[in-house]
C-alpha cells in the first residue's frame, strides 16, 4: 500500500473513533450509564458545561441531576468537523437535547461540543470541553397519542434508563406480532 494511501486510512479510522467517543457520550448520558460517559473522557479533562465547569468525574452525577429530571433524555449528535493533527483533534460537533416531562412542556436545547480530543496509548478520548449552549426551548405536549399506548403488561416498552434498556440486548427481541395492541378497524397491528 501506498503511504498516501496509506495515511488517509488513518485519518478516517482516527475520525471514526473520535464519532464514536461523542456517540457513547450521548448513550452514556441518556441511559444514566456512568461508566460509558466516564469512558469518553481523560481523568484529567475538563468540561466546561453552562453553569458547570470541573472534571468529568464531577460532572456525570452532576449532569444525572439533570437528566433525572425528565421520564427520558435524547442527546442527538448532530454535524461534526474534526481537524487532527497527529495525536491531538480539534472538535466541533452539534447537538440537540431532548428531556421530556412527566407533564409538558418538555425541554429542548441546542449548541455545540468544541473538544480537544487526545490518542494517549492508542485510544482517543476528550482532553478539554467546551459545551456552547445556543438555544433553550419550552417544548408543547402534542396532540398525538401517547407512545406508551402501543405497549401492554404482557409485552412491555423495553425502554429503561439503565442497562436494562432494549439497546443493550445482545441480540434485541422484539415483541411478537400477537402481543401488539390491535388498532380500530384493523385485524391486525400497523406495518
């Protein structure tokens, strides 16, 4: 193989590795999985968080507080640019925040994770964060039904906000065909 070649397939395994550190933060955070979070982050890191600015190891019970405030959390990873230079990558990666309420309004926020990610023995993880918060939002309730209506006691939602959650099933298991509720009009479940 050719050293440009070479190379380029080191950039893009060293890019992968560094999206898949933001995808197990917002996993970690979402399903209250201190470990996975803690994983994202060098032990002498700061996160620079809004109204919080300290260590990681402060900052995942910290960040719980709020997550505990909602019946569930979505951190979505949006558009991210990466800039490596040898060991050290300059970051910045778009999010939304979703937390909803027992009641509406549900919560929203939007910003930015600009990160100083370090390789140190081979493994990529967050040296310093600075989180940009750009947007907060009331979200309303929708009209829609509730989501947990197409669940019954027999076959419940799989989701939880730990490791019991359906994503970390290896393989997952669906629900059966039987045990899904029947709509108005029809014999059987929505495709």
């Amino acid at each position: 193989m050719d050293a440009a070649l070479e190379a380029k397939l080191a950039e893009i395994a060293d890019k992968h590795e560094i999206q898949q550190v933001m995808l197990r933060y917002g996993r970690g955070l979402d399903r209250l999985d201190n470990a996975l979070a803690a994983s994202c982050y060098w032990d002498d890191a700061t996160e620079d968080h809004g109204q919080f600015v300290g260590s990681p190891k402060d900052f995942i019970p910290w960040a719980d507080g709020t997550t505990l405030m909602f019946l569930s959390t979505q951190h979505a990873i949006l558009n991210h640019v990466c800039d490596l230079r040898g060991d050290d990558a300059y970051c910045e990666t778009y999010y939304q925040f979703t937390g909803i309420a027992a009641e509406g309004p549900h919560f929203g926020s939007v910003g930015r994770y600009v990160d100083h990610f370090q390789k140190r023995g081979g493994e990529w993880r967050i040296a310093n964060r600075v989180t940009i918060i750009e947007g907060t939002y009331d979200l309303p309730r929708s009209n829609a039904p509730d989501p947990l209506t197409a669940y019954t006691a027999e076959a419940p939602c799989q989701a939880a906000r730990d490791l019991n959650d359906v994503s970390y099933h290896r393989p997952p298991v669906p629900r059966r065909p039987d045990q899904a509720p029947r709509h108005e009009g029809s014999d059987s479940p929505p495709s």
